[in-house]
C-alpha cells in the first residue's frame, strides 16, 4: 500500500518548483491531489503528468492573496472529495531589496502572498479539519525564516511570520488531531524540477523532490509524533554565520 492512499492533498503554488515536485511524490505515493496556483496552463499540465502517471488529480486555479478564492477552494475540494487530509501551503514570492530601497508595494505584495495568504489557507484548512477529526497542515518558510541577511528583510519578515503562525497553529490543532510544520529550505534548484537528477543536483543548489521528501515525511508521521520545523540547508552553505544562502 502507498505511503498516502486515500489521501486528499492540496498543494498551493504547485504549477511548477517546490510545489510541483510536492504534487508529484504526493501523487506518486497514493494521495489525490488539489493543483492550487494562479497560472492554469501549467496547473493542468501538472494535473496530466499526475494523471499519466497513473495518479489522480484536481485544478483548482487559485491566487492565495484573495480571501475568496482561498474559500473556494477549500470548499471546491471538500465538495468534490469530502475531506481534505493535507495542506502544503507553498505559494510564495521572493522580492525585496535592501530595507530602505524597498517600495511599499514590493513589502505589501511579499507579504500579502507569503503571509496573508497562508493564513488564509490556514484559517480555511483548519476549519474543515477540525471538523473531520484531524490533518496535516505543512507550511513553507525557508532560512531565511530563521536567520535574516542584508537584503533579506522584506522576505524574511514574511517568512518569520509564517514560523510564528505555524507554532501557534501547531498549538490550536493539539486537542483535534492537526498537525502543523514548517520548512524551512535553503536555496532551491525551482526552475529544474522537471531536469534529471544530477541536473538539478548540478549546480550546488537544494534538489526540490529533497524538499518533497520532506513533505512526505511530515505527512507519513505516526499519531503521536509532530515536529514543529524542519530546516533543509545546502550542504556547502554558511548558514548561521552571518552569511546569506
């Protein structure tokens, strides 16, 4: 049997990078998938890969900084499937310069996607959770979520945040069965998810079905365990001396 049979899946910014390599080992692993992102093309070409492959997948084209998509959507999956077994909230945007070059539109727009957004699909997700006795929720921050550099602190101050939401959420979802993690990524290979291996491996940078892995992982945990943050660095970076990913 696969690790995620009977699974209900929905994986936000999954039409290509992290997202996608999430959806498609979620796919792989036996769990019907929600395909959440705001371009559609790419959307169902990942829903036919899943789908050639033998998987099962969904569409639903979604633009997380509007409250009322993410509302659609999670309702969308629960009438079409009458549950929703995981949430990888990995919709997100990398803008920002240093902190007085940066514009009032670039840090709404960063943090309008990466936080806003989430709690959104946190809020939403939660709820029908609650209701259904229990899920997983998996939420993507990075190192920079962790540690911040010059240049970083647009970007950072959304993905503190999310580590800051994910713990209280992990808290709140004690008593009903919800489990509620953070990654935290170091610098990804996102444009080469569909390259081979030692393409995407090439270059020094995190291999994304790494990250993908790790969702896996999280969402295969037994009943009794939870881990609150998972940090998954480069292995040549210098990370936490001051020096940025």
């Amino acid at each position: 049997m696969k690790r995620l049979e009977r699974k209900i899946a929905i994986v936000t910014g999954s039409s290509s990078g992290i997202g996608k390599a999430i959806a498609l080992r979620f796919a792989e692993e036996g769990a019907t998938v929600v395909i959440a992102a705001r371009r559609l093309v790419l959307c169902e070409q990942v829903a036919a890969t899943i789908r050639e492959r033998g998987g099962q997948a969904a569409v639903i084209q979604t633009d997380v900084t509007d409250e009322a998509q993410v509302t659609r959507l999670i309702s969308g999956t629960t009438q079409q499937f009458g549950k929703i077994d995981i949430l990888v909230n990995n919709a997100g945007v990398i803008l920002g310069e240093h902190i007085a070059d940066t514009s009032t539109e670039t840090y709404d727009r960063v943090l309008n996607t990466n936080l806003r957004g989430m709690f959104f699909c946190c809020r939403e997700g939660f709820r029908v959770m609650k209701q259904n006795g229990g899920g997983n929720i998996i939420n993507m921050s990075s190192v920079a979520g962790v540690e911040s550099w010059s240049g970083t602190g647009t970007y950072s101050a959304s993905k503190f945040g999310i580590l800051g939401l994910t713990q209280a959420l992990a808290d709140e979802g004690r008593p009903h069965k919800i489990r509620v993690t953070a990654i935290c990524p170091g610098r990804v290979a996102d444009e080469l998810v569909d390259a081979s291996r030692e393409e995407r491996e090439k270059g020094g940078l995190i291999d994304p079905f790494d990250i993908a892995e790790t969702a896996v992982y999280l969402a295969t945990l037994g009943p009794n365990a939870i881990v609150h943050r998972v940090v998954v660095d480069r292995m040549w970076a210098d990370w936490g001396r001051g020096v940025p990913d």
